[in-house]
C-alpha cells in the first residue's frame, strides 16, 4: 500500500521540532506533503477539563450547538455520558439506563429516524478476548436529562477473533466502522453490518491501513468522520491521519492519508477526536496521572477542495 504523506509544517509526523521527534523516537526526515495547503494549526491549546471526565475516551458533537460534546470514560467507570462546552465547563452529566460500561471506547453522533443519536462504541478488549462488541445507540439527551435509555443495540464480533479497538466512526448513510488498535497486530478497518434481525452480526474486514506498530505511540485511540461524510480522522498518541472517506471506505484504491504531527498538542493520553466539515478537530485527553487533568484542545486544518 501507498505510505502516508506526513506533514512538514507544525510539527508534522510526531514532532513540533527537531528535539521534539527524537524524544517521541519519530524519523527528522518526511517526505514532500502531498496536498501542500493542507495543514493544522493550534487553535485553542490545551485546557482542563473536569475532574468527572478524567478518564475521558470518546468524544461526539452535539446537535445542540457546534462548541459542546459529550464524552465518556472508559474501562471500570459507570455507564455515563458527560456534556462539556469548548471552556471546558461540565454541563451535563447523564446515566444510560440498563447497561454496564465494559470498556467504552468512543462515542459518535449523528442521525436516527429524524433525530439526533449517539452511538456509545463498547469494543475495547485489551486482552483480545472478547468474543463480541457493542454499539449502544441512544437519542442525544435534552439539555435537563439526567438519564436516557437505549434505543437500539448493536452486537458484532470480528470475523477472524477478537481485536482491541478504540476506534468508532459513522458516515451519514449510517454505515458504522471500528479501527483497532494496533495492540496484537495491523490497524484494521472493520464495517458493521445493519443487523437484519436480532443477533450478532459479522464484521466486515474492509483493509488494513497501518501495519503493526512499533511504538505504542502509533497505536490508535480515536476515529471519527466529518458530519458531511467527506473525511475520516484516525488518532493515534503521535499522529492524526486525515482520510478521504471515499478512498478509505470505498473501491478507488488504496487510500493515501494526509498526516499531521500533533507535537504541537500536549495531550499524551489523547484517545478523542471530533472533526468538523470545517477542518475544526477537538481532541480531549485523560488524565496522564493523579496530578494532572483530563484536557481539551482544537487544531485549525485546511483541508483540501474536492
């Protein structure tokens, strides 16, 4: 497959400077960017979020407004869905009736039957043995909710064994994907089907997009799409690969990413992406210990015109 293209300006495949990429073990040299307009700038560094969501995994938009998101934390907390404001403000805190939050991983928003859903991606598996994963769809909370239910629930399993992923994004046609981790293998990009009935539901193996990484840096921790369905945005600790959602998920050969270092951001725990059709990404990170916080920030990307 084609290698992807990395970035030279602000801090481009895993470094803002030339000290920055020996610490994070990344290569000085990069080649040529293949779109030269399309870069990311800073532009809201990072600040603190609340302690409630420290352990903060996943991150949607809401349709409630373009500057709030709702997160959630992972492995061994409570089935809870927290709404928080680009000042980092905690506005909401809403519990998911009738499930248990095994390992929530990421979260993704979009529509169901008119009206605005998340879509809570229960499909880490640090261990690589769990024999299903779980997609639990539930509408977006009005703004005095303090408890929702689940709408529907998705139960899949992989075609070839279990698999770690943190990795959930949805197009607008309602197709779901989940990229793995990387942990016991290649990053892989999966399709779950629309169940016909009630069940588990075969992934789909779509392709492999990186090979096994060397670094656990390169491993992934978040995905999303752009509401318009244009572009796809993998996170990894040390990257964020910008895919056109048509290459990546479609027949038109092997897709060819833009990547952006993200050096630039101090966010070492980062596991959270949202992309706007704008270029806007917010990104949040878990606490890295005690003594930090969780935290927020926003990268500017020019991305380039069809």
């Amino acid at each position: 497959m084609l290698g992807p293209v990395c970035l030279l300006a602000l801090g481009a495949c895993g470094a803002g400077d030339e000290a920055q990429a020996q610490r994070d073990g990344a290569s000085t040299e990069a080649e040529v960017p293949r779109e030269a307009g399309s870069i990311c700038t800073v532009s809201a560094p990072p600040i603190n979020l609340p302690e409630e969501v420290r352990e903060t995994s996943g991150l949607a938009g809401s349709a409630r407004g373009p500057e709030l998101f709702w997160t959630h934390n992972d492995a061994g907390n409570r089935a809870e869905l927290f709404s928080v404001d680009a000042a980092g403000r905690l506005v909401q805190r809403v519990s998911v009736d009738g499930v248990e939050a095994i390992d929530w991983e990421d979260i993704e928003n979009g529509s169901c039957d008119g009206a605005g859903c998340l879509f809570v991606g229960d499909i880490g598996d640090n261990d690589a043995e769990r024999q299903t994963i779980t997609i639990h769809q539930v509408l977006e909370p009005g703004p005095e909710a303090t408890q929702v239910g689940v709408a529907a629930t998705i139960q899949a399993r992989y075609p070839d064994g279990p698999r770690d992923a943190e990795g959930l994004f949805r197009l607008p046609d309602g197709s779901l994907y989940v990229v793995t981790k990387g942990r016991e293998g290649p990053i892989e990009l999966y399709r779950i089907p629309r169940p016909a009935a009630e069940g588990v539901v075969v992934m789909e193996r779509v392709r492999e997009l990186l090979p096994q990484p060397e670094d656990e840096l390169d491993r992934v921790g978040a995905a999303t799409a752009s509401p318009d369905g244009k572009w796809v945005a993998v996170r990894s600790y040390r990257n964020l690969y910008l895919y056109r959602a048509s290459a990546l998920v479609g027949d038109s050969g092997e897709p060819d990413p833009i990547v952006v270092g993200l050096g630039m951001v101090e966010q070492p725990q980062g596991e959270s992406i949202v992309l706007g059709s704008d270029g806007t990404v917010w990104m949040t990170s878990e606490a890295a210990n005690r003594d930090s916080a969780p935290t927020l920030a926003a990268l500017r990307c020019t991305l380039p015109a069809d």
